[in-house]
C-alpha cells in the first residue's frame, strides 16, 4: 500500500486510465454487495462508463435552481424547528434530491441512506445496511418507468441502483461540506461570502480526504485530496481536488455546491 500525499500526484493519476478502482465482487449475492457490484463507483472499463452516462442523464433532469429553493426552505423550516446544522447538513440534501429524482418518501430516505453509508465505503457486511437498502431500491423503483433502453438491458432495476447510488454518494460528502463550512464561519470575517466559504473549504478541508487506486502492477495506492501541493506557488494557487478529477471526478459538483449554499445562506441567517 502506497500512499499519495501531494496533490499532483494524486491528480496524475486520477487522469490516468491505467489505474482502476477497486471492484466490488461481482458474485455478492447480499442485497448491499450486489448495490455496490451494480453501481458505477466499484467497477471499471465499459460497465462504469456505461452507467457513468446514464447517471448523467439522470442528473440532468434535475432543475438546480428548484433544488437549491428546495434546500433553502426546508433548512429554514428545520432550523426554525430547532434542528441542529449537523441533522440539517445530513437530512436535508438527500431528502432533495431524492424528491428532484422522484424516489418515493424523500423525507425517509435519508435515515435510510445514513443506514447504508458505511457499507457502501467499506463493503462491510451488515443486516441493517442490506435492510435499508432494499428499501430504497424499492422506493427508487417506481421512478424508472420502464427503462428506455440506455441503461444497458437490465432496464429499471439497473436506473434504480443508480438513483439510489446518488443520494448515497451526495449524503456524507454534501453533509461534511456544510459541517466544515459552518465550523470555519468563526475563524473568518462575517463579510466572507457563502461561495467564498465553500470554495475555502473545499480546497483547504475538504469533504472527501482520500480515496484508492489499483496501480497497473496491482499494488494499493491511497489518493489523499487534502494533502500539500508543492507544485503551488506565485501565480498558481493550491489545487482544489475535492471532487476528484479525471474520468470518475464527481458528476454533481454544481448541485452539491447549489444545495450547500442554500443551506449555509439560510444557517447563517
Ligand atoms: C460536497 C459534496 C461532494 C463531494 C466533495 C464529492 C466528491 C466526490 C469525489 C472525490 C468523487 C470521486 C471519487 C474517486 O475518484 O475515487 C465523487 C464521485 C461521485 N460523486 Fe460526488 N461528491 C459530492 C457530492 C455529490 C452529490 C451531491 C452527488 C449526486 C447528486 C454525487 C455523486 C457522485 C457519484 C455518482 C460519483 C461516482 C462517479 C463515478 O463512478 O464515475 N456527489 N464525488
């Protein structure tokens, strides 16, 4: 095991296609280690970019301005409920999107997903995760239609999986962005804007620290996104690598970001 700690190194070889993530095994037969094995994140080669595109069009139906109103007024709802920011960064972006996507029950789904969300990092076998995410599958499902054939054959189960597979994806990461965000408002100038806040905590504390690699030769390299850039300096600034880089960078950095602000706007309040 390798670890990468400069941010150009670890940008080299997010660009490189040579180094592959690590796959989820395709044999699973529990309901989360089959989730992971049908996801984008844990695969390589033409199922990943096959699903990577159909996740994009499924992103792109979302309207971001609805998303970020959507955001604002239930921030502002649970706030003046007296709801914590941490229970606000964590329930209000997944209840969004799973509205935007048309999963059933937006308001349950991230208990669920909270449920899942180690076991989709880790693959760690658990009843709880596999319980909630038969659920969500379920409540994905009647989003699906009936396919319309980009998603490969398998038709609405495989659009399913990738629904669920966002709200999973944008649940710690869109949470710690507003964590950090909101903990650093004390140690900055009240004038600093919410996108300057968010574009100082993505560069210098952002929400994903690392992630891996299989090198061509096999061997386990560790990414770290939050590690020093020696390559910055005069005239080039510290590299932001939050949302990765490369073929698998995030697909939603705009609907993270547009979420996020509409949160802190209202936290700040
Ligand atoms: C501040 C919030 C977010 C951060 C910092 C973040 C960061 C990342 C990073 C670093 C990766 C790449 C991991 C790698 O290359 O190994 C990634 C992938 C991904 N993210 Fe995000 N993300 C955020 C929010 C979201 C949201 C809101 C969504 C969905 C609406 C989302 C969906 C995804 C998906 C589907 C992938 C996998 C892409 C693929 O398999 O090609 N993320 N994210």
């Amino acid at each position: 095991m390798t670890d990468l700690i400069e941010r150009g190194d670890a940008e080299r070889v997010l660009t490189d296609s040579r180094f592959a993530v690590p796959e989820a095994d395709a044999a699973a037969t529990r309901p989360m280690g089959r989730f992971r094995a049908s996801s984008s994140r844990f695969t390589n080669g033409p199922a990943h970019d096959r699903r990577r595109r159909r996740l994009e069009t499924l992103l792109h139906t979302i309207d971001t301005s609805a998303l970020a109103a959507d955001a604002s007024s239930r921030a502002r709802w649970s706030a003046a409920s007296g709801v914590d920011a941490a229970e606000i960064a964590r329930h209000v972006p997944v209840a969004c999107l799973a509205g935007a996507l048309g999963i059933a029950a937006p308001d349950d789904a991230p208990r669920l997903v909270a449920d899942v969300a180690a076991s989709y990092a880790s693959g760690a076998e658990s009843d709880r995760a596999d319980a909630a995410i038969d659920r969500l599958l379920a409540a994905a499902a009647p989003a699906t239609g009936d396919g319309d054939g980009e998603s490969g054959g398998a038709g609405s189960d495989e659009d399913a999986v990738l629904l669920v597979q966002l709200l999973v994806q944008a649940y710690a990461a869109t949470a710690a962005l507003v964590e950090g965000a909101i903990r650093s408002t004390g140690a900055v100038a009240a004038s600093i804007t919410t996108a300057e806040l968010l574009a100082d905590t993505l560069r210098d504390d952002p929400p994903v620290r690392l992630t891996r690699r299989v090198a061509p030769d096999g061997e386990m390299l560790t990414l770290r996104l939050d590690g020093p850039d020696r390559e910055s300096g005069a005239g080039r600034p510290l590299r932001t690598l939050a949302f990765g880089a490369g073929a698998r960078a995030c697909p939603a950095p705009d609907l993270a970001l547009a979420m996020a602000a509409a949160i802190i706007e209202e936290l700040r309040a």
